[in-house]
C-alpha cells in the first residue's frame, strides 16, 4: 500500500471549531492548529488512511471500559456542535469533558457511522434522545456517571443495537417494568453483548438469572443497587464465559454458590458491602485465573483456605470490615503480584509473617483495628519499592517501628503499643502524612525526620506525633518549611513547644494541636494567621488575655490560666473550660458561634445578654462556675440543643414559653442551683430531649407527666427537690418509651407506689440495639462531658458519657410512696438497679423479682415489707448489692453462695429474720437443711476479703 492520505481542510477547520467551543487548562487539544498542519496527526484524531476523512475522535485519551480519575481538564457549556458536521466519524470519545450539566443533543443520531460512543463522566442530564437508538451499527455505548441522566424505556432503546458488544448506564435513571422480562429478552435484544455495567442505577428486586447467563458475557457489573435475594448455582453455568463479576453494595442474601470459583475464566469477584451475604470459600482450588477478590462487608465464614497463596495472578484482596477471624497466611509471599492486601476491622490475629517482604509490587496495605499483636521484623517493608499507603493503625504491635521504603507516602501506625525512638529510615521529605500518635515512643524528635531534599518539594499534608512518650526541645518553626502542611499534631508528650517567634508562617496549615506542650504565653504567630480552621492549645500554662484578632473556627484553649478574654472573630466553637476566668464579654464578640463552654471558671454575675443574639448557638456549658439571678428565655427559644448550667447559684423559675414556640433542645442540665416554681409543661414540647436534670434545686408542684410523651428522653433525674403529690396518671404504652434511668428520690412525692409509672418503661423490658448511647453523648464536640451521680450498690457513683446512657436504674427512695410492689415488676428484666428505701411500703417482696436477670442493685430497706425474703432472689446472678434492713421480714434467710457474699447490715432491723449472716439461730426441725461447714466458710472468706480489698483502695 502507498502512504495514508492528509487530511482533507475542510475536517481541520471543523477540529478548529470544536477547540474553540471547548475551555482548555491542558491536554491533547493544544497542539491543534500549531506547526502540524496535517490534522490526521494531531493528538487524539483518526483518518480514514484512504480518503483522509476524519473516522475517530478521543478528546481526553481514556480507553473504553478503563477506569480513571478524571480530572476535566477540558470543559465546556455543551458538546461542541461542529462535531455533528464529522459525518463520517466511527469512533468519539468525548468522556471526562464537563459540559455543566447540558443535554445530550439528538443531532449525534447524525453520525450513522459511529460505532463507539463514550460521553461518560460528563455531568450531563436530561432524557437521552430516543433518535440515538437509530445508531444500528454501535458497538460500544457508554453514558456512565454523568448529572442525571434518563432513559423512558430502555428496553425500546437498546432493540436495534444487535451488535452491541459494550453497554455501560452506571448511574442512568431508567424505567423497567419488569427486570425479570427484560433480563430474558435480553440474549435474543442483543445477542453479541459482553460487557453490562448498571452500577447505581437505583434498580431493584429480586435478581434475574438470565442476566448472568448471556451467551457472550464476559463483565456483568450490577453494583450500587438495591438487588435482594440470593445468587444460585444456575446462574453460574460451567459454560459461562464470565471474567468479571461486580455485585457490591446491594442487599443479597444467602450463601454465595461455590458454582462462581469453578467458573473457569473468573478474573474479578466482587460480592463487597452485602451485610447479609454469607461467604466461605471452597476447600479444593479454584481457578488460578483470579485476579481481584472482594469480599469486605460481608458475613465471612471460615478461614482463608491453603490455596489462597497459590493465586499468582492475584491483584487485590479485601476481606475489611467482616468476621474473619483467622491469620494471615505465612506464605502470603507468594502472591508476588498482589497490590493491595486489606484486612482492615476484622478479626485478624496473630503476627505480620516475614513472607510480607516478598510483596514486591504491594503498593496499599490495609490492616487497620485488628486484634494483630507482636514485633514487626525491622526490615520487613524494607524492601517493599512500590509500597505507597501503610495503615496498621489500632492494633497491639509492639517492639520498635519498622524501617519503611522511601516510596510510601501515607503511614499509620497510630493506637499501638510501639516504643523505642523514631528510626532513622522514617524522614518527611517524601510522605504525604505520617500518623505514630497514642503508642509510646521516646526520645527526642529526631533530626533525620527534616533530612533534605528542600523542604520546600516535600509533599507532607498531615503529621500526628501525640500522645506519647517524645521529650526535649522542639521549635515549631522547624516545621514552617514544609508548605503543604495541612495537619499538625504534637499534642500530650513530654515535648516544649518553642511558639516565640512572631513571623512564623504556615501557609496551608489547618489544624493545629498543641495540647499540654509546656507552652506559657499564647504564640504570637497566631493572632493574624488566617487559614488555621482548628486551634488546640488545652492543658498548657497560658496565662493572661486571649488576642482580639484571631480567627479560627474551632478553639479549645481549655485547662490554662487564662483570666479575661478578649475579641474572638468568627468562631464556631469556643472551649475555655478549666481557666480562671472571673467575667464573660458582655459584647457581642462570637458573630457565628455555636458552642461555647466555659465551665470550670469562676465566673461570677448574671449570664451576659448578648447571648441571645447569638443565631447560632447550640451548645452553652456554664457549668461549675458561680452564675447567680435568673436563667435568660432565649435558652429555651434561640434554637439551643445542649443547656449545661449545673453547679451555680442560679434563682427564679425556669423560663415557661408558649406552645407553639419551637424548641431544639436535646439535654437540659440545671443541677444543683437555686431554682424554684414549677417544672414548665413547656419541656413537653422539645422532641429531641434525650438528658433532662434538675436535682438538687427547689422545685415543687407535680410529678411532670406531661414529659411522658418525649419519644427520646433517655435520663430523667429530680432528686432533691420539693416535688409533692400522688402519681396516679395512668401511664400508657406510649410512656417514657426511651427513659433508662429514672431518679425521683428525696422529694415529698405520697400515695401509692407508682406502679403505673414503672411498668410503662418498655426500654427496660427489653434490649433494643436503638438503646444504644445517645449520639449527642458523643459527638457534641471536645469538653463536653455527660455525668450524673447516682445512689448505688451502697455507694454514690458517677457515671458519664456512653457508660451513663447504658445504665438501667430506677430510684424512688426517700419520699412516702405506700402500697405493695406488684407482681409485674419481674418485667423489667433490662433492670440494673431499683432502690425505693425510705418509703412506706408494705406487703410482700414478690417472687417474680427473679425476672430481674440483669439486676446488680436492689435497696429496699427502711419500709413496711413483711413475709419471707422469696428463695427465688437467690437466681439473680449479677446481683451485687442487696439491702432489706429494717423492714418486717420473717423466716430463714436464704442460702445460697450469692446470698453468702451479703453482710448481716443487709438483713438488720428485721426482728423475726434468722440464719447466716445474722447471729440469731433459726429454730431446728426436721425440714430444715442443715448449710454445710464448708460453705459457710466460703462465705466467710469471701466477706473478709471484700473487706481486705476496700482498705487495700480495690473498692469501686
């Protein structure tokens, strides 16, 4: 043949048009139009060798079916329309363009010729044309993962491509009738297809067989869906001629058919992210053809079978975030191709086996929060060239660091049990982030860590080095170098951070954490530093005044010696707890503040109006601090969830609003004050309360019934008031359907035993994993801590944060509440702790207290209880504490090992009571059981030694 022929101009000027619809930042595009004026050579064109005619076009050079990061570096308003004008075109690849979410034109259904058509990744949306289905000779069709595209009816649009090979609609919105029709009438629609992608197309149901069992297909993926049921065998025909099958995050069910690993030209498998999947992999192997398996997010069954070194093909494999609970395989070496290895949040155990070091192409390793444990051979990564992102992060290794290769660029090795000093093979001038906090390094921080290259080219974004064990001298400005630092973490060693220079510099930094870094005066770098969004200077010895000019958006300066605060622009969230503040500003200084915590100070006067200007807010924590006059309104209709005012010398009545006021509140905390008046009905309102505690005030009136109805409230304490009355609403299902502690003790409540009350507690009758902790126990931010003392197990304990919001307790001691406990309070098998000492209660202890499984604490001394103590408490297990003194209990006290571990002040002041613990015999008949030397002795020992060990300071 001779040589191919030039372009034809009138195609160039057609190339020149189209670039000058187009924006460029860079690529193929540039060179059109430059010193080459035969346009069948310019980047990404393709003639026609005979007549010069322009037949395919690849604006970004993305092969089809590849995956890749698209970084649109070309962009536009539309598709350009001079690429209509290319009638002869087979083949156009305009994928990873932006054309800002404009339509696909129905002008493409011009070009007859075109056999390939790849618009993906375009953020386009709107109907797809139907006159595109006119195009007969496709090949190869992609419209995946653009804005929001539709097809009407894509069993119509696909019927004239039958020679379609390559149909890929990830994240196309189209209507199917019937899936299970479509997947059948799709061998005979389009009889030559071998690739299928569907992935987040919103389709659901049940899965169809005949999808699977196309008579060509190779790679069928159906990911991002909401498919159910089960895969069968008959899906998986030995005649399958699959190499891809991608099936992720779906909600399959069932066990995954062994039929899939015998299919012999399996590739990938990826059944990830089906939480009721179940997975074990065969014992015998299956084909050595696999090359990427994904089985993270799954019910895994078993361990990982012999074979699984001897896929030397094996790319990928990812059992995260599953039940696994085996090791890692001492072979593992001999997966000489393998790229990324994750077990990440499994039950993986054991050591790092040195065949690890055989990885030579292992470029992610992924084995975060597992229970791995041991040293890690020092040079086992050593020679690991292409090893770019370690986590080992949240385990129990031990012994020093590793050596690392000079390629990785991602390292954490945080929350262990590494010691020794930083090694000399770790420096930042080549990673991306390091992360060694929470283990317990020691030393200096090594100068090898800054070794050159310039600092300058170093592409390090975060550094974490807290909480451990690093000492000396160490000048932030070491790190002022380093221009892409985002992320500084140097908090809770035994370091001096040097802060004097004012000129210091970060030009990127973010996130700054200097917590307890021996740091005396606030830096003065600072006060005019504009990119840091988060600021942590808590547990230094800062004295004097916080700077007017500085702006960040988190602040925590908290366990100083801070006394006054200036102007703080802009702040989200500000923590000044555990300072020596004596005054708030009485400006408006916090222009978008939402949390404010300044609990721990010595703040006197009334809380500053400006306040409840504040839109923003909502978090206040003025806990422990001497507040005194009333509490302002606006707490209560600003828009505030969190209202932390314990432990001052607030008066007046708690504010009463409308009705129809709107309230935001999730947790109240007005303990220990000098509040007074009623509890507001208002409280009714808030359906987010999950926290309410108003102890130790002077409140009177009525129980608050009109709390009942809050379907979140979890703790509800009003201990020490002056609340008086009968309880005698009646309670129905719907009552206190969250509450989990209850505390209404030492008030002037009467009447009979609020049996109503109690019984409506569903929560603790049942466990419901929704009574898991209250999410605002531990997201509410740095500083904010959730406690309530409470009277237990003989003791006042505090309880706080998660632990508080697991607790089961009620307590009605100290008012004078009569009547009999009924049978039904064996329901509340949740129970922890019941305590209604110091009422007047009367009749028998019902036998159905051994419903109370879970029962640590039960006080019911100082009553009017009579009759026999049941033999049926001695079944309560965990029961720790137990006090029935001064009541009018009769008969032999119960023997049994738990009941030996009790002390006679648990029986006391019960004249008629006899037997062990007492001194007091009971009388000898022929009934009786006489309790054996041996026991008693045990017992004896074992009261000793709870004695021994409270003296010894081993008590709670």
């Amino acid at each position: 043949g001779g040589a191919s022929a030039s372009c034809v101009s009138s195609q160039a000027s057609i190339l020149l048009r189209i670039k000058e619809d187009l924006h460029l930042s860079n690529g193929r595009l540039s060179s059109w139009g430059g010193n080459e004026s035969d346009c069948c050579l310019w980047e990404g064109v393709e003639c026609d060798s005979h007549t010069g005619y322009i037949i395919g076009l690849e604006l970004l050079g993305n092969d089809m079916g590849i995956e890749k990061n698209w970084k649109h570096d070309i962009a536009g308003s539309r598709i350009p329309p001079a690429v209509f004008d290319l009638h002869l075109l087979q083949y156009l690849d305009l994928s990873g363009c932006d054309f800002s979410f404009s339509t696909i034109p129905s002008q493409l259904a011009q070009l007859t010729h075109l056999t390939h058509l790849n618009l993906s990744n375009n953020w386009l949306l709107g109907k797809v044309p139907d006159k595109i289905s006119s195009l007969s000779n496709l090949v190869a069709l992609d419209l995946s993962h653009n804005g929001h595209l539709e097809i009407h009816d894509l069993e119509g649009f696909v019927e004239n491509f039958k020679q379609l090979i390559y149909l890929h609609l990830d994240s196309v919105r189209f209507n199917l009738s019937n899936l299970q029709e479509w997947g059948a009438n799709l061998a005979s629609a389009l009889p030559n297809l071998r690739s299928l992608s569907l992935a987040s197309c919103d389709l659901e149901g049940s899965l169809t067989p005949h999808i699977f069992m196309l008579p060509h297909l190779q790679a069928l993926d159906l990911s991002y869906n909401n498919f159910h049921g089960e895969l069968m065998p008959s899906f998986f025909p030995p005649e399958s001629k699959l190499q891809s099958l991608r099936i992720n995050s779906n909600n399959l069910s069932g066990h995954l058919p062994n039929e899939i690993f015998e299919l012999p030209l399996l590739k990938v498998l990826d059944v990830g992210d089906n939480k009721l999947l179940r997975v074990s992999l065969p014992t015998k192997l299956p084909t050595s053809k696999l090359e990427i398996l994904r089985f993270n997010g799954i019910d895994f069954l078993g361990d990982l079978p012999v074979w699984i070194v001897n896929l030397t093909s094996l790319v990928e494999l990812k059992l995260s975030y599953t039940n696994y609970f085996g090791s890692l395989p001492i072979m593992i070496g001999n997966l000489g191709h393998l790229v990324l290895l994750d077990l990440s949040n499994t039950g993986l155990s054991g050591n790092l086996p040195f065949s690890i070091a055989n990885l030579t192409a292992l470029t992610y390793l992924y084995l975060r929060q597992t229970r791995l444990s041991g040293c890690i051979d020092s040079l086992l990564f050593a020679n690991l060239t292409r090893l770019t992102y370690l986590d080992l992060s949240k385990n129990s290794l031990s012994g020093f660091l590793p050596s690392l290769p000079h390629s990785v660029d991602s390292v954490k090795l945080n929350n262990n049990n590494f010691s020794g000093p930083i090694p000399n093979s770790i420096n930042l001038t080549n990673v991306g982030g390091l992360d060694l906090s929470y283990n317990s390094l020691v030393g200096a921080i090594p100068p090898s860590l800054f070794q050159e290259p310039s600092f300058a080219q170093s592409p390090l974004e975060y550094l974490d080095l807290s909480n451990n064990k690093f000492d000396g001298y160490l000048d932030l400005g070491i790190f002022a170098d380093f221009k892409n630092l985002r992320i500084l973490s140097l908090s809770r060693n035994n370091l001096t951070i040097g802060v004097d220079n004012p000129t210091l510099s970060f030009p990127r930094l973010e996130y700054l954490w200097l917590a307890s870094c021996n740091i005396n005066q606030f830096p003065r770098f600072l006060h005019y530093h504009k990119s840091i969004v988060e600021l942590n200077l808590s547990e230094n010895m800062i004295t004097g005044e916080i700077p007017i000019c500085l702006n960040v958006e988190y602040l925590n300066i908290s366990h100083n010696m801070i006394r006054s605060v200036g102007v703080i622009l802009d702040v989200l969230t500000v923590d000044l707890s555990y300072n020596m503040l004596n005054s708030v500003p009485n400006s408006q200084p916090f222009n978008s503040l939402g949390y404010l915590s300044i609990k721990n100070n010595s703040v006197i006067g009334e809380i500053p109006a400006f306040l409840c200007n504040l839109t923003k807010l909502w978090l206040v924590d003025f806990s422990n601090n001497k507040f005194s006059g009333q509490i302002p309104t606006c707490f209560f209709n600003l828009g505030i969830r969190i209202v932390k005012l314990q432990n001052n010398q607030l008066q007046g009545q708690i504010p009463e609003l409308t009705d129809n006021t709107r309230c935001s509140l999730e947790a109240l905390d007005l303990s220990d004050n000098r509040l007074e008046g009623h509890i507001p009905k208002y409280l009714g309102h808030c359906e987010g309360l999950a926290f309410i505690n108003l102890e130790k005030n002077r409140l009177s009136g009525d129980f608050p019934s009109w709390l009942s109805k809050l379907p979140k409230l979890r703790i509800l304490v009003l201990r020490s008031n002056f609340l008086n009355g009968a309880i005698n609403f009646s309670f129905d299902e719907s009552a206190f359907q969250e509450l989990l502690m209850l505390d209404i003790s030492t008030n002037q409540f009467s009447g009979r035993l609020p049996m109503s009350l109690l019984l409506s507690l569903n929560a603790m009758k049942t466990f419901n994993i929704s009574h898991a902790p209250w999410d605002g126990a531990s997201t509410l931010g740095f500083g904010t801590a959730w406690e309530v003392a409470m009277e237990i197990k003989g003791a006042t304990l505090t309880y706080q944060d998660e632990v508080l919001f697991l607790m089961n307790t009620i307590d009605l001691s100290n008012n004078d509440f009569e009547g009999e406990i009924l049978e039904e309070i064996g329901d509340l098998k949740w129970l922890q702790a019941l305590r209604i000492s110091s009422n007047k209660l009367s009749g028998s202890i019902p036998k159905t207290f051994a419903g109370l499984q879970k029962l640590e604490s039960l006080d019911l001394s100082h009553n009017h209880l009579s009759g026999e103590i049941p033999e049926e408490l001695t079944k309560l297990n965990f029961l720790e504490y137990l006090n029935l003194s001064y009541n009018n209990l009769a008969g032999r006290i119960p023997q049994s090992s738990q009941f030996f571990t009790f002390d006679d002040w648990s029986f006391e002041g019960n004249p008629n009571l006899c037997g062990p613990p007492l001194l007091l015999p009971c009388e000898t008949n022929e009934s009786t059981t006489s309790i054996p030397f041996l026991v008693l002795k045990q017992a004896n020992e074992e009261r000793m030694w709870k004695y021994t060990s409270v003296a010894l300071g081993f008590g709670a």
